[in-house]
C-alpha cells in the first residue's frame, strides 16, 4: 500500500520511512559537506607540498585549480551515472553506493605523492559525491509532504553546513597534533562508510519509485530532450551551469584572497587560522540563509526565490572584491555571501519534481550536476589567469555571471508546474 506524505501536517503525523529517509538524506548531505571541504582547507599547503614548492610559487594555483576542476566535473559526472543507476536500481541502494565512493576515495588521497595522483582521487571520490545529491532530492521528493519541501531543502544544505564546519573543526584539531601533516585530513573522510550499513538495514525503497519500476523500464537519458521535457532541462541545466561556475570560483579562490590579504601578509598572522575564520563566518552565516531562502521560497515561489538570492549574490561579491577592504570587514561581507549561498539549497527540492518518476534522479542529477562541468572548466580558467598578488580581480569577474543567473531563474516553469 502507498504512502501518501501530502496528507502529514505535523511531524507525529510522518511515516517511520519518512524519517528515515529523511535522516538518510540528511546523513549524506552532511558528509558530502564534510569530505567536500576537507581538501579546499589544505588546497595550497598541500598542493605545494606535492609540487616540492613555497606556497607563493604560481604553480601552485594552477595545479591547485587542475584538482578542483576535476573534482567539479568528477561530481558532475558522477551526477549523471548514479542519477541513471538510481532510476534502476532504487534509491536507497544507489546512495549506499554513492557514499561508499566518495568516502574510499576520499581516504585514499592520503597516498597521493604527486599532484596528479591527488587529481585522480579526488575526481573519483566527486563521483560520490555528485551521485548522492541526485540520489538524495529524489528520495526526499518521493516521501515527503510538498508543502515541506523548502524547509526540507533548507534543513539539508544545513547538513553540507555542518559537514563544512565539521571539516573546519577537524582540520583545526589536528593542526594541534604534534607532527601535523597536511595529509592527515582525507583520513576523516572514510568516516561516512559506516553510515551505509544503517542505511542498508533501514532505509527502503520509496513506494513512488517501487510502483512505477514495476510497470515500466526506465527511460534512456536522451528522453531528458524529447518534446515537452527538453525545455525544463535546458533551462536547469544553463541555470545551474552558470550559478555553480560563479559559486565554485568564489568557494576555491576566497581562502588565497583572504591568505594574500594585505593584514595578514603584513602582520604575524596564522594564514591558516585566517582561511578557517573567513570560511567559518561564510557556512555560519549560510545556515541562515538556508531558511531564509525556503521562506522566501515558500512565500514567493522557487523562481522569484532564487532570482533574488543570485541578484544578492552579484551585488555583495562584486563590492567586496571590488574594493579594498579590512580585514574584520571582509569576514563580514564573506557572511553575506554566505548568506546568499543559501539559495543553492532550493534547487533540492525544485529540480526533481520537473521530470516524470523514472527519470527524476536522472534528470535532477544532470541538471544540476552538469554546472559542474562548466565550473570545472571556470576553475581551470581563472586558474590560469589568476595573479599571486591580485586574486580579487578574478573573484570579481566571477561575481558577474551571477546576474544573468537572476535573469534565467525567471525562465525556469512556473511552480504550478512543481508537483
């Protein structure tokens, strides 16, 4: 018999599947933040390390950003695989798989000795990563009341949050161990592994994907481009492509603005502690910008919500790197960027519900993860030109993709459509 989610109001009145597919998701939200981060908090002490290098050597942004990119289109990738295996497979087995990934090949830097070996596993741990997103907004979609779906959006990037500052603090502790290497910290991220066994046992399939599995095979990907589907998927597709490529080269490039910051190369400042205050000002501040942006989703509709929260977005990265700013005052402007990254959690719950049962981890997984191809590529990009000494002028270029963003957000079907 099948559930039927829209009619719980309260949570007494939710399923013991429901919340445990919720806790499952939410599990998976915040180890992806977890491991996701471990590896931006060391990026250039690391990557030096590897190239036998001071930190100051250009060539350690570049193959810095080498890493990054493949880790981008490995989670875009990995979008798009486990989208299809989830769409055959079943949800709840699909993100066992999912975290299994990303948490051995988040381990298995450790033994990276070369900077391409470190490219290698970091791309396939984003193969994980990638697929847990997709994987997770359609477990929820298929269980969970419509009306709570905003909230529940904002509740889940709360988890990547929570992962982040998980990192940040691990990262902090171990950086008190005598001995400390940068290395050490891709060891945490086999921890999710033993999340998978809880979610073996407890976790079903959800009977939304278990009742229509069972009439029809699942669709190839090129129906995500048939008539009356194409447009919702070129629409996402662009949508996420140019917000993510903006967001990313922000979330990669803040930590070497905030170690050349004028302060902390002229004082005796730890560059270290200075990237975990910057980062831990902009994820605290994203926590309340995670709700905000699932009232205003809620009380707006997910178009105008994310229109006005990329239009922000621009607005607040273009005056902070536009502009010579203290210290104190850059951490507060990161936190109204962080704010804004609050946005990034509507699309859980907004992308899924736009494509039929048996092609929604495919299509929500594509849409969503492809941007990452595209900020892949940005990473790379900007990599290339960035300047040791003049970082902000690449992170204000990146803040101007954010405008056309707001405009296409407006393009994406009405939310009568989102069912």
């Amino acid at each position: 018999m099948s559930e039927t989610p829209a009619e719980a109001t309260k949570w007494s009145e939710l399923s013991t599947h429901q919340k445990k597919s919720g806790f499952a998701a939410w599990l998976g939200w915040f180890f992806d933040g977890l491991d996701l981060h471990l590896y931006t908090l060391v990026a250039t002490v690391f990557v030096a390390e590897l190239l036998r290098t001071d930190e100051t050597n250009p060539d350690v942004g570049l193959y810095g950003s080498y890493v990054q990119a493949a880790f981008l289109l490995g989670w875009a990738l990995g979008g798009a695989f486990f989208g299809v295996i989830g769409d055959r497979l079943g949800r709840s087995r699909t993100l066992v798989l999912t975290i299994l990934t990303y948490a051995l090949f988040t381990g298995l830097s450790f033994f990276a000795h070369t900077w391409w070996q470190l490219m290698i596993f970091r791309f396939l741990a984003a193969l994980g990563i990638g697929g847990e997103w997709a994987v997770g907004a359609s477990l929820l979609s298929e269980t969970w009341p419509k009306k709570w779906r905003p909230w529940i959006a904002a509740v889940l990037q709360c988890a990547v949050n929570f992962g982040i500052l998980a990192a940040i603090a691990s990262v902090f502790l171990l950086q008190q161990v005598p001995g400390y290497a940068p290395r050490w910290v891709f060891l945490i991220g086999v921890l999710p592994a033993f999340v998978t066994l809880w979610i073996r046992k407890e976790v079903p399939e959800t009977a939304e994907w278990s009742a229509e599995q069972g009439k029809h095979a699942a669709p190839p990907m090129s129906d995500l481009f048939r008539v009356g589907i194409r447009r919702t998927t070129l629409v996402a597709s662009l949508l996420c492509a140019i917000s993510l490529t903006g967001h990313w080269c922000f979330m990669f490039w803040q930590q070497a603005f905030i170690r050349s910051h004028p302060e902390v190369l002229a004082g005796s400042l730890d560059k270290a502690k200075v990237v975990s205050v910057a980062l831990f000002w902009v994820i605290s501040a994203s926590v309340v910008g995670n709700f905000a942006s699932g009232w205003a989703a809620q009380r707006f509709g997910y178009r105008r919500a994310l229109a006005a929260f990329f239009g922000a977005y621009f607005i607040l990265m273009a005056l902070t790197f536009a502009l010579p700013w203290s210290l104190s005052a850059t951490y507060v402007l990161y936190a109204g960027i962080g704010f804004c990254q609050g946005v990034f959690g509507l699309f859980t719950m907004a992308l899924p519900p736009l494509f039929p049962t048996l092609l929604r981890t495919t299509g929500a997984g594509f849409s969503y993860n492809i941007g990452r191809v595209f900020a892949a590529a940005g990473t790379v990009f900007f990599g290339i030109f960035a300047k040791p000494s003049d970082f902000s002028a690449v992170l204000l270029y990146a803040s101007f993709l954010f405008f056309p963003a707001a405009i296409l957000a407006m393009w994406l079907p009405t939310e009568d459509a989102i069912s």
